[in-house]
C-alpha cells in the first residue's frame, strides 16, 4: 500500500491495489483507459509500467484537472525510457464508446474508475462543492455544462427536489428540507454555499451530516452521476478484451452498489424474468474480489478522506 500525494492538493486512493489489479503486461500490447483522471496520481504510476507500443487515455469532465494531469504526465513521460501514448479527452466517461471510436480504439485491455469527488474540488472555494467555504454553488465537474447546484435549488419542482434528497443523499428528512427550500426561495434565491448551510442549520437546525448528504445529492444530480456510472460501465464491459480487467474505486454505498449490481449482472447467463428466456444474455465477468478490498489502516490514517473507499475488480470472460 502506499499513499501518493500530488502536491497538497490530492491523494491517490488504494494506489498499489489498483495498479496491481490491473496486470500491465510488459510481453503484449496494453490498451488502458482511466475514466477519471482527476490530477493523474494512479495514471502517472499505470505509465510508468507501460511501454512505448502501448496507448493510455485518460478521461476528465473537469478542464483544470485536465491541463494539471497533461502537464504531469508530459514530465514523466519525459523521464521514462519507453512512454507510451498518451491520449487525454475532455469529456465525461458517460461517452466512452464514442470518444475511443473517434481515436480508432474499438478495445481495450484494462480500465478503471476512482469515483467521486477530488480533494481540490473540495478545497477550491469557487467550485462550491463544500459547505465549509463559501463560493458561488455551482457543483459541476464539467463548466462547460449549464446547470449549477443553485439553478437545483431555484428551481425544480418540491417533489422532484425531494427525490434527489432521497434518493442521493439518503437523507431521512428529505421530504422536510425540500417543503422548506421551495418556501425559503419565495423569499431570497440559493446563490452561494453558505446560503445553503445557513438555510439547513436556521431552517431545519439539523446535524453536519445532513449538510454532507444534502450537498452530495446536489453534486449527484448537477453531474449525473449515476446515470452516467451506469451507462459508462455497460460500456467498458463491451469493449473490455476477454481476460482483461476492470477496477472501480467508490467512495459512497451508491456508486458501489452499482458497480456491485452491474457486475453482478454480467456473471449470469440469463437476466430476463420471463419464464422462457428471451434475453439472449451471456456470462462476461468474473468477479475477483468476493469483497470488495478498502484501504489499509496505515493509509486510512495518513488519508481520512480514503476511509469510506472500497475496490471492486473483475476479469472480461
């Protein structure tokens, strides 16, 4: 296990056991694929084992994590004797399919997700993903993209608001809080973070946590999250080559169970419920990891942010 930190900014989760699922073969042409570069801390280890006949591309929905991973990589490629080629894409994983076939990539030989937020997401206040600064509440990955956390607030219905709180954010007063916020907004619209926060501690005088998992189902439904999870790995399953591999880090119970659910899927034969199958489903996966593998207590205490973190890994049949 190791902890690899990227200036103050970010720390690379259960480094080791992710480049080490992902069996690099030194013998034959590797094809790898990180669906989420964030600042490039399990991509610059992934280059470092590759060679020059092998191609990595990362993808990134945020432009700055974009151009500080190129930057990163273009040093280290600099310093490895046989680099590969680096492919980096501006897009969501969601269209994975479509930006390999626009580099003429029709497979690949391992892929691998470290889902949720970047540290420095959290740490810079004008992207508005923490409540403990305050910045314009904004929440997306992607600025390119129009709707912010505030138009969320401003203006979805109640019961669509309510939803979210629920269905994201596993809130148990979401029916609660959404009522309040259509109220509140009469009155003064959501702009910043803190005008969120204060709203939850005046309105609904409700504990830190509520705040988290209040803000966690803004950033789901700003960014698509799971949607886009879902779809993306029904994706990477199709252009995996057989016996290769596919990791996913989470670091919530909602992108691990669909990691969970959709590679479960992929080991049955059959997935329709009528009585006589018609699905025409085949067995794709083996799942490696019975349970999923979290981080080591050495790295759970040099990264608090690493506790809740859990591996899932699964070989293409």
């Amino acid at each position: 296990m190791s902890v690899k930190k990227d200036g103050n900014l970010h720390t690379s989760v259960l480094l080791d056991e992710t480049i080490e699922s992902l069996d690099i073969c030194a013998s034959k042409k590797n094809i790898v694929v990180d669906c989420t570069l964030w600042l490039a801390g399990h991509a610059s280890e992934v280059i470092k084992k590759m060679k020059s006949w092998d191609i990595f591309i990362g993808f990134d929905a945020d432009e700055r994590n974009l151009k500080i991973a190129k930057q990163k990589l273009k040093h280290i490629q600099t310093q490895t004797k046989s680099s590969p080629e680096v492919v980096l894409v501006h897009s969501n994983f969601l269209h994975l399919r479509k930006e390999l076939k626009r580099h003429n990539i029709e497979t690949i030989t391992a892929i691998y997700y470290d889902l949720g937020v970047s540290s420095v997401h959290f740490d810079e206040t004008d992207r508005g993903f923490s409540f403990r600064s305050d910045g314009p509440l904004d929440m997306r990955f992607d600025t390119t993209k129009w709707q912010t956390a505030a138009d969320a607030l401003n203006y979805y219905e109640e019961k669509k608001l309510f939803e979210i709180l629920r269905n994201y954010g596993e809130e148990p007063h979401a029916r609660k809080i959404a009522a309040r916020i259509i109220t509140a907004r009469k009155k003064q619209k959501f702009h910043t973070t803190w005008d969120l926060s204060d709203f939850l501690e005046n309105e609904i005088n409700t504990h830190i946590k509520t705040k988290m998992r209040v803000f966690q189902a803004l950033r789901i439904e700003v960014n698509k999250e799971l949607e886009n999870l879902n779809s993306s790995l029904t994706q990477a399953l199709e252009l995996l080559s057989p016996k290769w591999i596919i990791a996913v880090i989470s670091f919530h119970s909602l992108e691990d169970r669909i990691a969970k659910q959709v590679f479960k899927r992929e080991t049955r034969d059959c997935i329709c419920t009528a009585p006589i199958c018609n699905c025409g489903h085949k067995k794709s996966l083996k799942i490696l990891t019975k349970k999923p593998i979290i981080p080591t207590d050495i790295e759970q205490k040099e990264n608090s942010r690493s506790r809740s973190a859990k591996l899932r890994i699964a070989e293409k049949l």
